[in-house]
C-alpha cells in the first residue's frame, strides 16, 4: 500500500474524513430492498444446512453461496457504477430481485429436485446484470463482454447439473463456482470506477441486514413455544452474539470513514483491487459464520439446558469463529484496525465446540458471547491508544490515517 496520499486523501485528512471526488452518492431505497430480497437466500442456506448438518449439506451450502455472493457482488458493483434512477434502470433491478427470489426457493432442494429452476434463475440474473451493464457506457459495456461468456457457461453448468444425479452433479457446480474464481483473474477488475462511500455504505446495509436474519432464527426456532424464564434468558444471551458481531464489524461509524478512506488514497485500479479483497473476499467468511449462526440458533434455543448435538454446537462455535477471523483479514487488507484480538478470540471460539455437547447449549452460547464481548473492549482500548497516539504526534491527522499511511 502507497505511503503516499493522494490529494483528495489530503483533503480528507484536513476534514478528519475521507474524500469523494465523485461524489457521496447514498444508496437508494432501491438498492436497500434488493439486498432484502439477497438475504432472504441466507435465510434459505440456513434451512438447508440446518436440516442436513453433515459434510455433504455444508458442501451444498458452501457452493450455493459462492454463486449467491459473486452475483451480489457483481449487482453491488453494478449499482455503483450505475445508480438505479432511471424508470428501465429500476425495473430491471426488480427483475433481478426476483431472479434472487428464485434461487432462494429454489436453494433448499438445488440438489434434489430443484436444479434447472436454480440453474435458469441464475441465467435470468446474469443476463439482467449484463443488459443493466449495458446502459453504463460503452466503457462498462466493454468490461461486461468480458466477463458475460463465464456468467453464461455457469448458468449452463447449472441446468446441466440439474438433470442429472450423482457426483457429476457436484462436479459441475465445482466447475461452476471455478469460473467465477478464475473469471476476475481472466478478465481483472480495472476500468470499473468505483465510489468509495457508496461502496461501503452498501456492504454496511448488507451486513445490518444478515445479522438481522439471526434475529429470524431466534424466532423461527423457538416454533411458537411460550416465552417462559428458560427460552427468554437463552434468547437475551444468543442476541449477545449478534449484537456484539455488530459492534465488531461497524465500532459506529468509525469503522466506515476509516475502510472510505482507505479506499479513497488509492489510484482506481489498485481502489478495485483492494475493494475486491475486502468486500468480496474478506466478507466470504463474516457471512459464512451468520449462516452457521442462523443454523445452530434454531437448534440451541429448542432445549437450551440441555447437552447440545454436536454438529449444531459446531456450527454455532465455528460461526463465530469464521466472523471473527473475516473480521481480521477486513481489518488487515484495508488497515482500518487491528487484527490480533480478532484471531484469538476466532481460535479460542474453534475450542468452544465441544463445550455444548459435553455441558449445556446455554453454556456454550455464554462462552462465545464473552469470547466476543472480549474482542470489542480490547479492540475499543486500542481505538483509544491510537487516539492518544495519533493527537500527540500529529493533532491534525486521525487514527484511521494513521493506520492507512504506515508501511
């Protein structure tokens, strides 16, 4: 990363925030109910991995994700480059919201049953996404041209997979999730220009939202049963999880001027790398935990008393731990904060798995949560200490440059 700021991060520095030369364009209305009807395919992977929990429902799990992801974030680049203020603009974005509503109906049974209906809603949102793309100019029009023959094989690959059974079938989606991973490599990210507070608006929305579905879980598991002392101390200790994966994650706003700012001292090719990494790649595993999370909420909250089934507390633990160790790589790719409280606590929560199977769910929940809880005061007090820092060697300049500019 260039030590050397560029001169709207000079500004930026001067303001205490970061800089948008093009502009702080919000996300709209639009975009926020979209990325609703995106999560409502997380609701789905947790159904599905909580009625299969073995190594073959989380392979299904892990592929179907992949797919879901790539494309929501190839609809967050679209809708970067492209606000949806236009009426054809609008209406092809709601298109591919029910493209989404598809897959996600379609997600608990894609290997059973349900794969060409998979495979053809994921044709008709790569499709929405290309013609979306085509509006943006002739330069992202060019880029998309690039990048629609991998979309379309994947597509294919799918339907194919959905008429036919057996290990082929997971091949293909094997197949399929490959060339996405390949196609950025093939085709690179450069030529795509990229606003920095809308970018990381977006993913904040998104991420509001998924930890939300562990709200939904609570709810779904719970399966209409009285609120009586038990069920309602259980549901207060499991949203200590999510509360504090939150805080984790967002600190207020600081944690968004910070990642804005860091995106912003960057050149526009090296911007969509590191935006690449942190809000593709870095958020793989933040958004893999919730998932587990989801899932083994619904079984823990059923007989929190009692000794937890060892795939759900493996879940639950290793949930944590996944978000965790997101969180790290988050804060190592942009420099926005530190590392080291979030990968100890990540390796401490691996350990935490056999505690609800050998114990009580209830005690495996209140370990994680102080395991969490933990994280957010060491991470707080060192917010603290580069304050302190940063105001006696440079008044001008905040915690979140300083982390940014140092080698």
């Amino acid at each position: 990363m260039s030590d050397a700021p560029s001169t709207s991060c000079t500004e930026g520095a001067a303001k205490g925030g970061p800089a948008d030369p093009q502009g702080g364009t919000r996300v709209t209305t639009l975009e926020l109910f979209f990325d609703l009807a995106f999560v409502f395919n997380f609701t789905q992977l947790a159904r599905l991995l909580s009625r299969d929990m073995t190594p073959r429902g989380l392979l299904q799990v892990l592929l179907i994700f992949w797919l879901l992801w790539w494309m929501y974030g190839g609809y967050a680049w679209l809708t970067n480059h492209l606000p949806p203020h236009r009426k054809r603009h609008r209406l092809l974005l709601l298109l591919g919201m029910a493209s989404f509503l598809v897959l996600g109906l379609a997600t608990p049974n894609a290997f059973d049953g349900d794969g060409v209906a998979f495979g053809v809603g994921y044709l008709l949102i790569v499709s929405v996404h290309a013609a979306l793309f085509a509006f943006g100019g002739p330069k992202a029009a060019r880029n998309m041209l690039s990048i629609a023959p991998f979309h379309l094989v994947v597509a294919l690959l799918l339907i194919v997979a959905g008429l036919l059974d057996g290990p082929v079938v997971y091949a293909l989606w094997a197949g399929a999730v490959v060339l996405e991973v390949v196609a950025p490599m093939v085709t690179g990210v450069s030529g795509f220009e990229l606003r920095p507070s809308h970018f990381v608006e977006r993913h904040g929305l998104l991420m509001i939202i998924a930890l939300g579905d562990s709200f939904l879980a609570l709810g779904i598991g719970s399966d209409g049963a009285q609120a009586g002392l038990s069920m309602v101390t259980t549901a207060v200790l499991i949203f200590v999880i999510p509360a504090c994966l939150w805080w984790v994650y967002f600190d207020e706003s600081e944690k968004a001027r910070r990642a804005e700012y860091a995106l912003e001292c960057q050149d526009a090719h090296q911007r969509s790398r590191l935006a690449l990494s942190a809000f593709f790649y870095a958020h793989v595993p933040m958004l893999l935990g919730l998932i587990l999370i989801a899932a083994a909420v619904k079984k823990t909250i059923a007989a929190p008393y009692e000794p937890l089934a060892l795939a759900p507390g493996a879940a639950l633990a290793l949930g944590v731990s996944l978000y965790l160790a997101g969180i790290a790589w988050f804060h190592g790719i942009l420099r926005i904060g530190p590392q080291r409280f979030h990968c100890a606590a990540a390796l401490l929560g691996v350990a935490a798995v056999p505690v609800g199977h050998l114990f009580a769910a209830v005690v495996e929940v209140a370990l994680l949560g102080l395991l969490i809880v933990s994280a957010v005061i060491s991470e707080h007090r060192w917010s603290r200490r580069m304050g302190h820092l940063v105001h006696r060697t440079d008044p001008v300049r905040t915690p979140a440059q300083l982390e940014v500019s140092r080698p």
